[in-house]
C-alpha cells in the first residue's frame, strides 16, 4: 500500500497497489484516532500528506523531499538556458552512457 524511500525513510502513498480503496480509509481513521486521542505514532510519512489533507497543493519543495533525483531533473530541465537544444544535450548524454 506504501512506497518506503530508504534514501530519506519516508513513506508515501503506492499508486500502483492493488489494495482496496477501504484499507487506505482504514488506515486514515486509525491515524485520526491516534491524533484526536494524543496518541503519538512513529509513522515517518512525507509532509506534503498534511499539505494535502489541508487542502495546499504540493510544490517542488515536496518532490525533493520525496525523490531528491526527480526533482533535480526537473529543476535542469526547467532552468535550462543554453543556446544547444535539450533533446541534443540529453541525447548525447544517453548515448555516452549507454555505451
């Protein structure tokens, strides 16, 4: 039901189970029990879980909490100014490695 990120040892929500939507509501209950009843869980789930049930759209920010290589890519991608097209530039990168 769970992706775990050893790199940072958060969990986040897997998109690709098989699981019934039921259990992930389960889980949400148990983990509003806890709270309302001050009980303190050591569940390390990712911050932009709370973004999200406050209503905030996640950012950035959370990706590079998450997947810090992702966001990173990203981050070139969008910051890239050079004269030389990307495709050629990441081509040429591909094509070195895969070699």
């Amino acid at each position: 039901m769970f992706k775990y990120n050893p790199d940072n040892r958060l969990y986040w929500f897997n998109g690709k189970t098989f699981e019934d939507p039921l259990k992930f509501e389960l889980i949400g209950t148990l983990l509003g029990l806890a709270a309302s009843n001050q009980v303190i869980l050591d569940i390390p789930i990712l911050s932009t879980c709370y973004k999200l049930l406050l209503g905030d759209k996640p950012n950035m920010d959370d990706l590079e909490m998450w997947q810090p290589d992702v966001a990173q890519s990203f981050k070139f991608i969008l910051d890239y100014d050079k004269e030389q097209p990307l495709e050629d530039v990441l081509a040429r990168t591909f094509t070195i490695d895969s070699e």
